[in-house]
C-alpha cells in the first residue's frame, strides 16, 4: 500500500514538473530544538549534535587570509582572524567564524591568493588514526559557513590530503551568470561541490556535505598520492566572486562581492560523518520520507552528462550520472526506512 501511494504520488510531482536548479542537494538539516537535527545553537541548551557526526577537526595549519587590510581595526570587537575559532563542533553562532578574506580587483590583477586554511582531523603521524576521514557510505564530511539563509552565499573550493602536501579538489560547477555585488544573493541549487551553499545563519544550522567518492577521478587519488580512506586535512579555499576564478568546467564563480567586515568565505566549523546507512535519506535527516522525495522528484531525469560526479540521487549500483526509475526504484524500497541511529 505504502509503495502505491509512493508511486502515485510520484507520478502527479512529475506531471507538476516541480524543478530548480540542477544541484538540489539541501545538506544536513538542523533546526533550533530538534534532536534529529545537528544543530546546537547556543541558545538552546537542550540541542544535541546529531549522531551522524562523528568527530570534528581539533587543530590547524597555514592560516593565509587574503591580505592585511580587512584586519584593522574594523574587526573590533569581533575576532574573525583567529582560526581557533573553527575548530570543534559548529556551534550555530553566525560570528564564531575566522575569515579568509576578500580580494577587490586590484589585488585580483597583482594576482595577490585568495585566502586559504587547512583544518587537521586526528594525528597524521598515526597512520589510519581514528578520527581521519574516510570514504563511507553516503556523505563523508559537511563545511559550516555563515552565509544567509541559503542565499547569501560566499564560496569556497574544498580540498583534502593525507599527508598535508599533496590535496586532491573537489570538482565542482557554478551556473551563476554575472556580478552579484556586495550583498547579492545567488540560487544555491545551481552551485555544486563549493562550501558556503548552505544556511547557517538566524537559527539555521546547516553544512555543505562532500563525498570522497567523487575525488575517483583526481589525478592524485588516482596516483596514490590522496588516500580517500585516510583524509587527515581538509583545506577551504576562498573564491573572490568577480568571475575571475573558474569551476571544473571553466564557468566564472560569482557570488557576493566586494565583501568586508568578515570578507571572503567565513568558516565555521568542519565535521566528519558516520556512514549512511539508506542512500534515499538525501538530506540525512535519518528517516526517507517526503522531504526526500521532493529533492529526488527535483531531479527527475537529470542527467550530470560528461561530469564525473554523483548526483545525490543517483541510487541504483552501477552509477550511470543519471536519475531515472532505476534510482526509484531503490528509493521506494526505502521509503520510510529509518537509520539506525534514529531508531
């Protein structure tokens, strides 16, 4: 009874043609109050970080903000140039962030870096510690910036190492046409794989999720040279939203720009994941109900064509890049499933 009123229910979203962007994915929930949620702001004491997350980076190296000039003396009283501040688990306070700073075009032309850190999970002396990242099942790790209700947006590349010299990036696509300008706002759905696509901000508490699995294809996991199993660093990027910096398929990034105060992508936290156990719970809430629906539906018949990476509905083993009734398949054999820690 359960999968015919799914299928039905199935066919009316389709014929309604409910679609955003191509990038659908809404990352891991979490709303003040809500115990199956990760949030844990502040201001509710009885919040609790939701059991998916596993660990959380505990120290850091090369701090390297863009420049020096947004550290004066306009940061007062707020200390969003000390990187202790992304460290443990997200709090879902919007200026417990450490910033990387913004670029304006004349540093672009002098070609000064945009601003970058590297958070550290476990010892990566010890070989297979632990509290590394490793390549599970479903998501792997989520990147907590303080950007605005989804909207409000400012990006970052997202890279990992094993050994803190060699880090293998996130291929990633940005659809966004044109300056933004200083407080624009971008449609988060045509953003994929860049951190910073994500709510966390006024009582939401959400990452942007990353999977391993999608680095298959770089050329230093290829090589060996990037263990997915054994991730012990996790380096953001900032990307300056002029156009200037390009995605995977050499599209121009744009998203807030010129930023000042906490300029540039403002990190907060960096949390690893257990593994998932229903790949239909989309948005890891822990159940596969009807808000998983709706992203799949999203997604009806996209296809990600040339692009190596998975949709995260692309069910059905072997992956094929493309949501059809083979990936609903799989996910009407979980519908209502519940993961274990929600049990």
């Amino acid at each position: 009874m359960q999968r015919n009123f799914l299928y039905i229910l199935f066919l009316i979203l389709i014929a309604a043609g409910a679609y955003a962007g191509p990038y659908t994915e809404i990352g891991i929930d979490g709303y003040i109050g809500d115990d199956y949620k990760h949030a844990n702001p502040l201001s509710d004491a009885d919040a609790e970080i939701n059991p998916i997350f596993r660990g959380w980076a505990k120290d850091y190296v090369n701090y390297l903000p863009a420049d020096t000039v947004w550290l004066g003396t306009d940061m007062q009283p707020y200390p969003w140039n000390t990187p202790s501040n992304a460290l443990n688990e997200a709090s879902g306070d919007f200026i417990d962030i450490v910033s990387l700073g913004d670029l304006d075009a004349a540093e672009i032309s002098q070609g000064k870096k945009p601003g970058e850190i590297t958070l550290i999970f476990g010892n990566p002396q010890i070989e297979n510690d632990s509290n590394h990242i490793r390549n599970v099942k479903g998501y792997d790790f989520a990147v907590f910036e303080n950007g605005g209700n989804g909207v409000f947006a400012e990006l970052a590349f997202v890279e990992v190492s094993s050994d803190g010299i060699n880090f293998a990036r996130f291929p990633a696509i940005s659809l966004t046409e044109g300056l933004q300008g200083g407080y624009g706002e971008i449609d988060v759905t045509d953003v994929y794989n860049l951190a910073g696509k994500h709510a966390n901000f006024g009582g939401i508490c959400t990452g942007t999720p990353f999977d391993l699995s999608e680095l298959a294809d770089e050329p230093n996991v290829v090589n060996g040279l990037v263990d997915v199993n054994n991730i012990c660093f996790v380096k953001i990027v900032d990307i300056p939203g002029s156009g200037d910096f390009f995605d995977s398929l050499n599209h121009p990034i744009f998203d807030a720009w010129l930023t000042y105060g906490s300029g540039g992508f403002d990190l907060e936290a960096i949390g690893s994941l257990n593994e998932q156990q229903y790949s239909a719970d989309i948005n890891l809430d822990g159940i596969v109900n009807g808000e998983d629906f709706s992203l799949f539906i999203s997604a009806w018949m996209s296809s990600f064509g040339d692009v190596n990476w998975i949709g995260r509905c692309d069910l059905a083993m072997p992956k094929d890049d493309h949501i059809d009734f083979r990936d609903y398949s799989v996910f009407a054999s979980q519908w209502h499933k519940k993961e274990l820690w929600r049990e």
